[in-house]
C-alpha cells in the first residue's frame, strides 16, 4: 500500500487546488442564482433580505475561491455561513419542531460546503491560486 500512497501523494497539491474551484464554483452557482435569477429556482423567487445577503456573499467569496484569491479567510467565512444556513434555514426552519437529521431538513449541502470551506481555510487554495503566484513574487 505504501507504493500506492505515495503514487497518490503526488497529486495531492493538484487535487486541493481542484477541490478548492469547484467548492467555489458550486457557492457561486448559489449566488448567481439568489441575486440575478438565474436559473431560476422556484425556492428563490421571494428572497428575503437575509438571503440577498446570503447570495451575494456566496457571489463574491465564491468569485475568490475560484481563482484562490484570499482563500483562507473567504474559505472561513463561508465556512461559518454555512453553519449559520444550516441551524437557521435548515435545522430551525420550523422554531416549533425543530428537526436535527440533514436527510430529513434538507442541510445535507450546507454541512458538507461548511466543513469543505473549513478545510480550505486551513489548507490554503493550494499551488494553482492567486496566493501562490503572489507569494511567488
């Protein structure tokens, strides 16, 4: 096993900067759809002040994940907003009866985007992101 460990070990910095795009470009597709509409998500379609607020920190940090601009501390926020979709949006939704289980509320999504921007926030946007090539120069 230790040959194949090491054979895989080699595209770990490759894998992080994919992993940290894509996490970005599935928030942004988030955003994209709470501020302009598009596609449109019947969800959506009366978005209160929260989630206006919601989607364009999705929209923007999502922006910077993409190209590994400030990962750390978008990664962290987002992280956190996450966390905050997930009691507030999911968890709670009903204050009545509140309902714990992803499966059943729906947050399945919002839990893994907060431990996957928590993982990035402290791994970094790995080696094909704007922070390397500044930390390059």
């Amino acid at each position: 096993m230790d040959k194949f460990d090491q054979t895989l070990a080699k595209w770990q910095p490759l894998a992080l900067s994919l992993f940290r795009f894509i996490t970005g470009l599935l928030l942004f597709q988030y955003g994209v759809a709470k501020i302009l509409g598009f596609p449109a998500v019947p969800m959506f379609a009366k978005i209160p002040p929260l989630i206006v607020v919601a989607g364009t920190v999705e929209l923007v940090l999502g922006a910077l994940l993409m190209i590994g601009l400030f990962t750390r501390i978008s990664a962290f926020i987002l992280s956190g907003q996450m966390a905050f979709a997930y009691f507030l949006g999911h968890m709670f939704k009903d204050a009545a009866k509140p309902v714990f289980f992803p499966l059943l509320n729906g947050g399945t999504a919002a839990i893994l985007f907060c431990f996957a921007c928590l993982y990035l926030s402290t791994a970094g946007g790995g080696p094909f992101s704007v922070d390397a090539m500044r930390r390059k120069k």
